[in-house]
C-alpha cells in the first residue's frame, strides 16, 4: 500500500501516458487540497474484498457506504487500476462552487438515496498522517505490485475508515423507531435483607412483649378478684393492692389498648419501611436527571415552603418544640430522679412555664437537667412572646393601611383619587345631612394615612356623615370586595389624572370589574368620563346600571351657556349643588288626574318643572304642556331644598293679570373668541354653531398651528365647510405673552372664553395661573383702548391706585363677557373678589353633578337635556316679559303668567342684589318688582 500526500493520484494517468495523450490539453478537475490514497495490489485482492465486505454490511454492490459522486464519464471497467478508496477532508474553498452545487467532482458521499452533500466534517487527523519509510514510498504513475501491507496496519486502516465515514451497518434498512419500554415496577415488598431480619425481631419482640402484657394482666385481675371474695383481707395486703398502680390500671377497661398497640408497632413499621424505600427509590431517580442539590438547602426550601403556605406555621412550630422540650426534659428527669414518670412530666412543664422553679432540685443530675429545661422554656415562651407582638402588628399595619375589610350596607362608593374628591365628599355629607349622616368609602391605590391626611386638610365639617378609606386597586375583584361593592347604593369612578384616552380606558376596566362581581351590584354606577367619543362604549359593556357624566362636555358647554347669558355659572352652582335647591323625583299619588297647570302651583315649597312619564318607560318631560294630566305611575320633578321639605297642598289663589306683550328679540351676529385649545372644541363649535346667529365670528387664538388645527378639528367629525352660522378665524399666539394679546381686537369681542389649555390641563395649578394671568392681560388691554371719558376716575387723575385699576377693568367687563375655566376651587377667590369675570369652577361643577347623579340616576337625563343646544335649556329673562314697571304682584302669578309663554319661572335675581334666588320661600307673598330685576326660567330652545 502507498500513501501519497498533497494530492490524489490520477487513476487514469498511466493509461493517458501510454496513450500519448497530452494532460495539459484535457481540462483540468478540481483538486482537493488534502487527500488519502489507498491502493491495494493484487495480491491483497482478497483482503482488499474483505475489507469492503465489512464497509458494506454484508450488502450487495448497490448498498455500498459511499459512492463516488462525479460529473466526468466514468472509464471502462476493465481499464481500472488497483481499488483506491479517497476520502475528501474538507476544504472551504470548493464548498461554493456553484457549477455541482457545492457537491466537488472528487467528493465522497453518503448513499444515493440521501442525495448529494457537501463535504463534511471529518474527525481530526492525529496519528493518521504518519510518513512511510522510504522503502515503501513509490512514485504512484508506476505500476507494479505493492509490497503487503501488514495486517496489524490493514485493521487499524480499515477502523480509520469506518470512523470517517460513521454509517450505521444497517442504514439500508430504514424501519420505524419502537418507543422506548416502560421503565420496570418496583415491587411492592422488594426490601433488603437487613429490614426483614429487623421487622422479624421488632415483630417477635412486640408478640412476646403483648403476650407478657396480657399474661401479667390476667394475673393481676385474678388476684384482685381473689383479694375480693376473701372474708378478712389483710390490712397491710389490702392496702399495698389498692394503692399500686399497676393493680387500678389492671382492673380499668383500657389495659387491652397496650397489646394492641404493642401488636400494631411491626405493622406500622414495615408500611413505613415500604414507603421510605419507595420514596428513596424516586429521589435516586430524580437525582439521576436532576442536578444534586446540598442537604441543608433541600431542608431551608421545606421549611420557607411550609412556613409560606400555612399561616399558622409559626405557632405549630413553636408548639411542637414546646412539646418536644417537655417530653425530652420529662425523660431526663425520670432517668435522673426517682420520681415517677408522669410526675417528671409535670417537672418538666412547671420548668418551662416558670423558670423559677428549679431552685427547689437537689443533687447535681436534677439540677443540670432543670436548669437546661428552664432556659429552653425561657427561650420558648421569648419566641411566644415575639410571635404574640409580630401578630399584633400586623393587625394593627393592616389596619392602619387600610387592609381591612368593611362591612357597611347602603353605603356610597368611590373609586379612584383626583381633584374633584373634596368637593365631591362635601356635596355628599350635605345631601345626607338631612338624615343624620350617611357612609361614603373611598377604595384609591394610596396609602390610608394619606387619604386620611388629605381629607382632613379639607377643613370641613361632613355633618355626621363618615369617610372611610381603604387602599387597594378597584380592578381587583378581591379589593371591590373588601369595600362590599354589592351592598353599596352608588358607586362613583372618577377619572384619573392622566390624559383623556388613559383616563376612559382606565375607567372601562373599573366598569368590567364591577360587572364581574358574582354577588351583583345592588346600586348604579355613576361614571365620570373624559372625553364624550368614549362614552358610548362604557355604556356599551355597563348597560343600563351606567350612568356617566363627561366632564369636559359638560363645562364646555356651560361655558357657552354663561357666555350668552352672564350670571348663569352661579344659577347652575345653585342648581347642582345641595347647598340649595336641587332636582327631585317624587309620585304623589293624590295628584292623579290633576292638569300640569293646577300641580304647578301646588307645591307652596317647591317649583314643578317635569314628569316623569310612566306610560313611555320612564321618560322625564321637561317643561310639559298646561293641558297635560297626570295618569296613575307618574312622578313630578321638581326643584327644592331637600327631598322631605315639600309636599303638595291646596291650590293657591293667583291673580293672572296681563302678559305685556314684549317679543324676545332676534339673534344678531356675534363675536366670540377662544383661548386656549381643549380636546374636545370641536364639540364646543358645533353647541356654537346652533345657538348663534348667521353671520357669526368665532376667533380661535391658540399655539396650535393652523394646519394641524384643521386636521384635529376633521379627525373630532366636524365638517369645517359645513358651518353656516359661524367663520372661523385663526390667530396663532401664546395668551400669557402681551404682545401677542395685543395684536387682536381684544375690545370688540362681545364674548372671550379663556380654555384650560390641553398642555397643561394636567396641572390644575399651572392651568389656573395661566387662565388667571390671561385674564388680567386682556382687561389691562381692554381698559387701555376704551375711550378715556368711560374709564378716567377722579382717583386715577391724582396718581395710581389698586382700587382704579379694579375700577376700570370692572368697567372694562361691562363691555365684553369674559369666562374663565378655572379647576381649583382656591382659584374662584382671586377672580371673584375684583368681580372682572364671570367664572366657571369645572372641578366642583362636575363634583356636584356626580353628586346628584349618585343620589338619583334619574337626574342625568335631566341635565343632559338642559345642557343640550335643542330642548328645553335655562334661560334668564328681563322681567318686562312679566310685568310692568312698579307691578306688586307674588312670585305664583308671575309662574302663571310665564305659562302664556310655555316657560316656567324658577327663581329671580333682584336688581339691587348679586345672588339669584331659586325656589323662593314665600311664594304667595305679594311684592314691587321693577324692570331691572331678572328671573330664572326654564324654557324651549326650539
């Protein structure tokens, strides 16, 4: 055999030489860089054949374990030289070669029907490589036999080969993989040698000990009843009988309980033999896959698992090791002392519950052992002692952070913490003032003690009413529980602090969670929403236990409402609030079948405004005809101070008189300007859009710029082209900078609406400094373009005053209505002390909604129909629409008379006074009216 490195001999080289062919002008293969050639001559032919033989397994010529994968045409058959057999070590180099698909032309490859590979990876090389002695090199173009090789070499060769090339002898055959065995049953009493042979002496033990048990009882009992039947027992006999022990026990029932435990001791035994072999046998099987884990660890993990999962674990544990402390210390007292053994027991525990007395032990045994049971019982009863106080305060943390539960039923539920909270808890206890006080729970994701803190800063007093606070999450079923979610008449979620979409996505989860509550909801649900695109969805999942309130749509447009009518910001704080006079509902059966005009002067201390219809489903009717008569199931709404102050009486004597016949004026064009942007002014646009006359003005002046104005204003729905009745002009500024106030008509305005901008509309206190300092820059302009002889004052020609200034910004307001939105309560001081703005107070206006709303859901359809642009709305009308000049008249005729005109007057405001009076006490009460006074009126839009 000649190995050759460097290069694989040519097998048809000695044949193209003889041939006279030219190597240079047939085209050249590709070479592998490193290669094996194995010739074997003829006289090895048989061994050469063996070889193969094991190569293939036995198989015929078609199941060779390599094959040669070539695309040059093979020579003749008899023209072959001696077997070679080349085995291709990888090169990178010819791996991509694109012709063969990276398959080279002298590549050794598995069987056909596994197709074409690349070469692979072979095993390293590290004796393989070993130089021949030059007596066996030979130049492989030569021919000739080779010398044999030796067979020690041939072997170690033909396993070379076969590690190469790694196919299993049996490839060929290609059967399915059977599924591995189970793994074999232990059996059942497979024990070792040793534990039979110790079960049979623990059972051969146990039987002759109850065998000998059951002998000496019978004795004893026969002596007994032999001392018994005698006439004259001895004294001293009778006597050691009856005091021995043994002789009480004898003749007790209970002496066959100790062979039976003493017979039940092997069977015990060997169960528990057989369950620890089976328990050993599966921790060394798991310990066979599963990485060894240290003793001590294993022990560390029981024990924090047992003392997690058990809440009680600590005062087990304590209790076992006071037992075994007794037992122990018992033990060694009866080896120690004479004493008996339920008496070195009693020892024992007296050692434990007072370390004192051990004093009394006499002799070095007794006392060592005492001494070690006192300090175990000291150490003992320390442990107790630290358990007892850590339960305690845990008791008390949980109790001061809220933890608890509340067991609490007719009660009034809020979720969630933000601004309106205070304002809302006083609406609250004043509503429930007139029973003597009610029960509001708050559930917020904060501490107790700063809820607590908080609502006590608020400085007021809840008239009986009591606030209790509990920190959880109202997303957790487990929390709404806590608080009795099923037992509460209302439950209030308040939006968050983050922006609109936030907000109302929280507020949809909350209302998910409530509907998942398995003992259901006994009251409604009173949602506050941010945005109104939003609203349709909650009712959507809450159905017709949801009632929401949109906070921004609601101040929106009150904002618009004030801004046409001044005064009327203070008309709906009266209204909303409970302060005062407020909405009811109420049936009264006595007035069925009475007309509408006869109900409403029925009420002396209330004003009738609507019925609920019980023939449409509950429907309210605002505002109904005279004509109109109540049927059987029909409430009446109506405004007063509480709902147990009125009650309906006799109908009162009115004098009607005449109507003076004054015609409300048309709508002439207005100029209105906005600053600031909200998120939802496209809403504010559209309520503008039809309470206006054409030929409007509407002046936005904003950091928006004008392009993305459009595009937000088309994403909110609104078909800017679409406006018929206002233009929309835009100015692009910052309202806190003078000079960009400046650069607007700021004095020819006839209504400007200052918007809580929506950069800053998460912070109350900067939106509130921003709105404020906006304010006072457009009065100061619009006191400074106004003509001189309007504003000058006597006071402002001798120098500056505080008090001019104020003056003239007052007189400034005459000219122009300016609405400011304003958050915090703290805020409406500063605006209104210089009385230059007629304000709106979102946070406490929105609070007092979901106030009412809680207390009776049925008062949001009336809201929502007062604050829509069509329907019935408050109005505030001159009062030369019902009187004349210097008329007496009582506050029932002039109700009367504002029916010829389908209005209803709830409340006026005299000329000489700045607080309007809704639902006046003295309805009969004739008094002078005069031109300048107004009156409050609920009327048609339409």
């Amino acid at each position: 055999m000649a190995e050759s490195d460097g290069g694989e001999a040519d097998p048809g080289a000695g044949r193209r030489a003889a041939a006279g062919d030219d190597p240079a002008s047939r085209p050249q293969r590709p070479q592998l860089t490193k290669s094996r050639t194995i010739s074997v001559s003829s006289p090895s032919t048989a061994a050469a054949s063996t070889t193969a033989e094991r190569l293939r397994g036995g198989a015929g010529r078609e199941s060779l374990l390599a094959r040669r994968s070539t695309t040059a045409p093979l020579p003749p058959v008899d023209a072959l030289p001696p077997r070679r057999i080349t085995v291709a070590v990888d090169d990178p180099s010819h791996s991509s070669s694109p012709p063969n698909g990276g398959v080279l032309d002298r590549d050794w490859c598995y069987p056909s029907f596994l197709g074409a590979h690349v070469t692979r990876p072979r095993a390293p090389r590290q004796q393989q490589q070993q130089t021949p002695p030059p007596s066996v090199r030979r130049n492989p173009s030569t021919s000739g036999p080779a010398p044999p090789l030796p067979r020690r070499a041939q072997r170690d060769e033909e396993k070379r080969l076969a590690s190469v090339v790694k196919l299993p002898p049996l490839l060929g055959e290609r059967r399915p993989l059977s599924p591995p065995p189970p793994p074999p049953r232990a059996r059942r009493f497979d024990l070792p040698p040793y534990y039979l042979l110790l079960l049979l002496v623990v059972t051969v033990t146990s039987s002759a000990l109850a065998l000998w048990q059951w002998i000496k009882v019978l004795g004893l009992q026969e002596k007994i009843r032999s001392c018994g039947a005698a006439n004259a027992p001895d004294s001293e006999d009778e006597t050691l009988l009856i005091n021995d022990p043994a002789s009480a026990f004898a003749s007790s029932a209970n002496w066959n309980f100790v062979p039976m435990l003493a017979l039940a001791i092997p069977v015990f035994l060997f169960k528990y033999s057989d369950q620890l072999r089976r328990s050993r046998a599966n921790s060394v099987r798991t310990r066979g896959t599963e990485e060894e884990v240290p003793l001590e660890k294993r022990i560390a993990y029981k024990v924090d698992v047992f003392f997690s999962g058990h809440p009680y674990a600590k005062l087990l544990a304590l209790l076992l090791a006071t037992v075994i402390l007794i037992a122990s210390g018992g033990i060694a007292l009866f080896a120690v002392s004479g004493s008996g053994f339920l008496e070195a027991l009693w020892l024992s525990w007296t050692f434990v519950a007072d370390s004192g007395n051990h004093a009394d032990q006499v002799g070095l045994g007794p006392r060592i052992v005492s001494v070690s049971i006192s300090s175990g019982g000291m150490l003992v009863f320390a442990t107790m002692l630290g358990l007892v106080s850590d339960a305690i305060s845990e008791k008390v943390d949980s109790w001061r952070k809220g933890r608890s539960e509340v067991i609490e039923t007719n009660h009034i539920l809020i979720l969630g913490w933000s601004d309106k909270l205070g304002s809302l808890l006083k609406q609250l206890a004043i509503a429930n003032k007139s029973i003597g006080g009610g029960v509001v729970v708050v559930l917020a994701e904060r501490d107790k003690e700063e809820m607590e803190m908080d609502i006590g800063k608020l400085g007021f007093d809840f008239m009986g009413t009591s606030v209790i606070c509990r920190s959880g999450s109202p997303l957790i079923l487990a929390d709404l529980k806590k608080v009795s979610v099923s037992k509460a008449r209302a439950i209030i979620v308040l939006a968050s602090d983050e922006n609109a979409d936030q907000s109302d996505a929280r507020a949809l989860r909350v209302v998910l969670s409530l509907t998942g509550v398995k003992e259901g909801l006994r009251g409604h649900i009173v949602v506050e929403m941010s945005d109104l695109d939003n609203e349709p969805l909650v009712k959507l999942v809450g159905g017709e236990l949801i009632e929401t309130v949109v906070a921004h749509d609601v101040i929106g447009r009150l904002m618009i409402q004030c801004a046409l009518q001044p005064g009327l910001a203070q008309i709906w704080e009266d209204i909303l609030g409970f302060e005062n006079a407020e909405f009811y509902i109420k049936r009264w059966p006595e007035l069925d079948g009475m007309r509408f005009g006869d109900v409403l002067i029925s009420f002396p201390d209330a004003v009738p405004c609507g019925v609920k219809l019980a023939s449409k489903g509950g429907k309210i009717l605002m505002n109904p005809a005279d004509d109109y008569v109540l049927r059987e199931g029909d409430e009446v709404l109506v405004i007063a101070e509480d709902d147990d102050t009125y009650a309906p009486a006799l109908l009162a004597e009115v004098h009607k008189g005449f109507l003076p016949n004054v015609q409300i004026p048309p709508k002439f064009p207005e100029k209105i300007l906005f600053c600031g942007w909200r998120r939802d002014i496209h809403d504010m646009i559209m309520v503008l859009e039809a309470f206006l006359a054409p030929g409007s003005e509407l002046w936005m002046f904003n950091e928006v710029p004008e392009k993305e104005r459009e595009k937000k204003l088309t994403d909110g729905g609104m078909d800017i082209f679409g406006l018929t009745n206002i233009k929309l002009v835009h100015k692009e500024g910052n309202a806190v900078i003078r000079r960009h106030l400046e650069s607007l008509p700021l004095e020819t305005f006839d209504s400007i609406l200052i918007l809580a901008d929506e950069s800053v509309e998460d912070s109350i206190v900067q939106s509130d400094s921003r709105s404020l300092a906006t304010l006072l820059l457009i009065r100061d302009v619009q006191s400074k373009r106004l003509p001189s002889e309007e504003v000058r004052s006597p006071l402002r020609q001798n120098g500056f005053s505080h008090s001019s200034w104020i003056r003239e910004m007052q007189q400034a307001s005459d000219k122009s209505i300016i609405i400011s939105e304003i958050l915090d309560s703290r805020t409406r001081n500063l605006v209104s002390v210089s009385k230059i703005s007629d304000y709106v107070l979102s946070n406490e206006l929105v609070s007092m909604a979901l106030a009412m709303v809680a207390e009776d859901k049925q008062i949001n359809r009336v809201l929502e129909e007062l604050f829509a642009e069509e329907g019935n709305e408050m109005c505030i009308r001159s009062a030369e629409f019902y009187l004349y000049e210097q008329e007496e008249l009582s506050f029932l005729d002039i109700m009367v008379r504002a029916r010829e005109r389908d209005e209803i007057v709830i409340g006026y405001r005299l000329a000489q006074t700045d607080e309007a009076i809704i639902n006046p006490e003295e309805k009969s009460e004739i008094r002078k009216w005069s031109l300048d006074d107004v009156f409050v009126v609920i009327a048609n839009g339409d």
